[in-house]
C-alpha cells in the first residue's frame, strides 16, 4: 500500500508549508525584538503604527519583553502596546 496514492503526500505538504510559515513569522518577530534591544527608539515606531500583523507585534512584544536587553521602563511601555 503506498501512503502517497492516499493523500498523505499532499497533508503532509501542507503541514510543512504552515510549519514554514509559523516559523517565518516567528524570525519576524525575533528580529523586531533584537531591533528593540539594540535600536530601542528606531524599531518602536514599527510597534506604534501598527504596521506589523497583530500576531507579528504581539510575539514582538513577548519577546522584548523576555529579553534582558530591554530596560523595565521599556518593557512597561510595550505591555501598553500590545494588541
């Protein structure tokens, strides 16, 4: 019996490109956090106009918000921006 001929091939295709996909947006959002912690004042205008999905900007803000690079008075500030 070939799994293929089943349809597998084509679920297992569409789980890669969600996998792919969840895993983009997560690069998107590390890199709006490290912008964060390196370009506090540059990469917060991104968070402000939002300009990034509401799923991108709130994973931006939870990872900011773990970062040790990121002062308390920042963190606070992102917590009242988050969608």
């Amino acid at each position: 019996m070939d799994l293929w001929s089943l349809g597998v091939g084509g679920v297992m295709t569409s789980l890669l490109q969600i996998f792919v996909l969840i895993l983009a947006l997560l690069m998107i959002a590390w890199y709006f956090a490290t912008a964060l912690a390196k370009q506090y004042a540059d990469a917060i205008k991104f968070l402000e106009s939002k300009s990034l999905s509401k799923w991108v900007h709130n994973k931006t803000i939870q990872k900011a918000r773990e970062s040790l690079r990121i002062t308390k008075q920042q963190k606070a500030h992102l917590q009242t921006l988050k969608q």
